[in-house]
C-alpha cells in the first residue's frame, strides 16, 4: 500500500471477470467517505491506464471525499464494443459489493474524462435500464457523435481532438462500418456505444459534467447535459474558459489548467452525495449551470 501526501491511501489489484482480470487501483480518503465512485480513464478507448491516471484518482478522491476506484479496462482496437462497457459494468458492481463487505452504503457513482465519460454515461444508462441505483454520473468533456459533426469542431479545426482524428477513435472502439445497434447483456439489456443510441433519456442518476471552451466535443457534452435536463434529471454543468481537451490530466493553474476542473467536479459529487443523505435532498430536475 502507497500513501500519497494528501491524505489518500492507494492499492492496486485487480477486479475478476468472466474471462479476464480487470486491473484498478482503489484510491482512499481518510476518514470519511461520501460513497464510491468509478473512474474510466480516457485515451480513445485506446491508451487508458489506472498508473497514468494516477494524479487524476488522487485528486478526485480528495475533492469528492469519496473512495475512487480507477479501470483499465480492455482497449480497442483488440477489444472493441461492447467490452470496454461491460468492464466498466462489471467494476460498478464490485464496488458495490466492496461497500458492502466493509459495512458503508453501497452508494456508488460512475465517471470519466474523455472516452471514459462516453463510457461512464453509457453505464449509466444501463444501469437505470437494468433498475439499479446509482449516485451519480460524473463525466469530463465526453465525446458522444461518432460522426463528429458538431459546430464546436468547425470552430476550433486546430484544436485536439480534431475531427478526422476523433472519427479514426471511433472507427477504432466501433470496428469499421456504421454502429453496432442492438448490442445487448446477458440479461438482455442495451449496451449502448454512446448514449446518443437511447431512446429516452428520463430516470437518469444526477449529472455533473465539464468541458472547456476551447474543446473541440464542446458541443457534445453541451447538447446532452441540456437532452437530460429537459427529460428531468438534476444537472449540474461547467464550461471552464480558455480550456482544451484532456484538462484534468493536467496540473496547470487557471486559465486553462486541469486543476480547477478536477476540484469542481469533485467537490460537485461531493455536494450531490450530501444531499442524498438530507431528508430535503434537491428534487429531480434541479441545475446549476456555470461558466455558460
């Protein structure tokens, strides 16, 4: 066991699947916790790791109070949809049952930055499918049309990730040819390849989400925290200015850095499990949009 200087304790292991081990570290505040939260690195479905991720797990773990559990899960283009998902599915799970064992709640969130979100808001889909709880969804400037037609690309051509490039990632984590629809779990339930594929977007646990104005998936994550907030889901969305992709990798200061994001959207899971726990918990469909 590592402990880093933030009062977070850490251990590495690993998760057992159906037909593999799925590697997480298991980040620990000390000594209250909020709840649980799962954390699906980005990297284009293609570069994810819990030891790159690393900085981001301690510092969400110390803003959001919470006990962050970090995947690699299987990556394209060897693996591509739906096992990425059902890693990230099957980690939620664990997290569950780990809460249990230890004698806390088993209150346990979803999240992640890039690809990652795309893969947290599609575990959340299915977990509000399948009627089973989930705290909170805590996504970082997910990429959700694989067509990549949003105005936000045309507007920042230069800016990473471009569209060409961000095509190829799907194209990578999809297989080639159009989207695989229809893709379902052993209990029959949708595993959607982004959650652009539900039908209904009601019943959703809480939304936190983030993107920088100078993202080029701006427009994404822009237009989903406004399809969940008018289907009645509680939203809270930042847009942090002069911000590109990938900022919570990084530990610049504002303008720009990753800090600032990495804080607010902690401390935003921190806030939505408090609530939770108050009798006058905020109603569905309540928001806080910043930074617009």
């Amino acid at each position: 066991m590592h402990v880093d200087p933030v009062d977070i304790t850490w251990q590495a292991g690993h998760v057992p699947a159906l037909t593999h081990a799925i590697p997480v570290r298991v980040y620990r505040p000390e000594p209250d916790r909020y709840g649980w939260l799962v954390w699906a690195p980005g990297g284009s479905w293609q570069a994810a790791s819990v030891e790159l991720w690393h900085d981001v797990s301690t510092a969400l773990a110390q803003a959001s109070r919470c006990t962050v559990v970090t995947l690699s899960y299987r990556l394209a283009p060897r693996h591509r949809h739906p096992a990425q998902l059902n890693d990230v599915l099957r980690v939620l799970d664990w997290a569950r049952e780990q809460a249990v064992r230890e004698g806390e709640p088993p209150v346990t969130a979803v999240g992640g930055d890039s690809a990652g979100g795309t893969l947290a808001a599609a575990a959340a889909l299915v977990l509000r499918d399948r009627g089973e709880a989930l705290a909170a969804q805590v996504l970082a400037y997910p990429p959700l049309d694989p067509s990549c037609t949003g105005r936000s690309y045309a507007r920042l051509p230069d800016a990473f990730p471009s569209a060409r490039r961000m095509r190829a990632a799907w194209q990578a984590y999809l297989g080639p040819g159009r989207l695989r629809e229809g893709e379902q779990g052993a209990d029959g339930s949708r595993l959607y390849a982004t959650p652009l594929e539900a039908g209904r977007f009601d019943g959703l646990a809480p939304l936190i989400a983030a993107v920088g104005e100078l993202d080029p998936v701006a427009d994404d994550v822009t237009g989903y925290a406004g399809r969940l907030r008018e289907a009645g889901n509680r939203v809270s969305f930042r847009t942090f200015p002069a911000t590109a992709h990938a900022a919570v990798l990084g530990d610049d200061p504002p303008p720009g850095g990753g800090l600032p994001m990495r804080q607010w959207l902690g401390s935003e899971l921190r806030a939505v499990l408090a609530a939770a726990r108050r009798p006058s918990a905020a109603e569905p469909g309540q928001q806080t949009d910043q930074g617009n």
